[in-house]
C-alpha cells in the first residue's frame, strides 16, 4: 500500500476515490493507525502495509470547543472535540494562526496540527482577547494570559 487514494480535505472529510467515507468504525480504525513519516506525510500503518494519504491541510479538525472546570482542581479549560469524535483538553500554549489566519493548535499530545473549522473558530473566538497595546490575541484562563502564535511552521 503506497497510495492508496484516501485524501482528507480541509474540513477533516475523507473521501476514497472521490467517495465520500462516513463509516465511523472505519474512520477509527484509521485514526487508530494515522502517523506521520519522517517527511511530515500522514500514512495509515496496518501491521505491514504503509498506505499514505492525500491530505489538503491537516488530518485533525477541531470541531467544537467548551469552556469547562477541571472537576479536581475546579480550574478553567477549553475542551476540543476533533474529527475522530475524541475530546481533549487544549493545549491553549499550542494555539498559533497559520497560512490565511486559520488558526490551528497541536493535538494527541503535540503529535498532530489540527485546523479549527469555522464553528470551532467562533466558539473559541469568545475566548480571545486583544492586548491593551494592540500587539496580539490572547486567551485567559485562571488569571493567565496566553498569547497566540503567528505564522507557526508546523
């Protein structure tokens, strides 16, 4: 398995051969074996069979976000669910905006870029706030500030 004709677009939607891809337990086995090479290209590894991907931006899409209160320490967080019907805490130190101001944060434990998609993108918007001197975006949480990255290369 070189290519095998699954491309992800830029909203996190497979397609193999052009046929949109909606079974879930599928998908998840996917997710399960997404990696990258060495390169930056995201394969799918299946015991020995390497299948690697035509992907448009990013595998992972955020595509919600919440405000929450870590139940042990009642501090603020912002939860994402992704593309793979997994939620996880932000990592709000991850956020930069990359090419055309689409803002996109590192996932699976800074393994992965993810790309908000436009609801994700209002939802965390309410959480932005713009410094006193106009020089960048932040978001704050349990009195922090945490700025966002521009132009991060991945």
């Amino acid at each position: 398995m070189d290519d095998c004709d699954i491309k992800i677009d830029r909203e996190g939607v497979w397609f193999y051969k052009g046929a949109h891809m909606f079974r879930k337990e599928i998908l998840g086995v996917f997710f399960e074996h997404l990696t990258l090479d060495e390169n930056g290209r995201y394969l799918i590894e299946l015991g020995p069979e390497r299948c690697y991907l035509d992907v448009e931006d990013t595998a992972f899409v955020v595509v919600a976000v919440y405000k929450t209160n870590n139940c042990q320490d009642n501090r603020e967080q912002l939860e994402i669910v992704l593309n793979d019907d997994f939620s996880e805490i932000l990592n709000v130190q991850s956020l930069y905006v990359g090419k055309e101001n689409v803002l996109y944060c590192r996932v699976k434990e800074g393994k992965y870029p993810a790309r908000f998609s436009r609801k994700s993108y209002y939802q965390i918007a309410e959480f932005i706030e713009q410094a006193e001197n106009g020089n960048g975006f932040f978001i704050a949480l349990n009195g922090e500030q945490f700025f966002i990255d521009h132009d991060q290369a991945d």
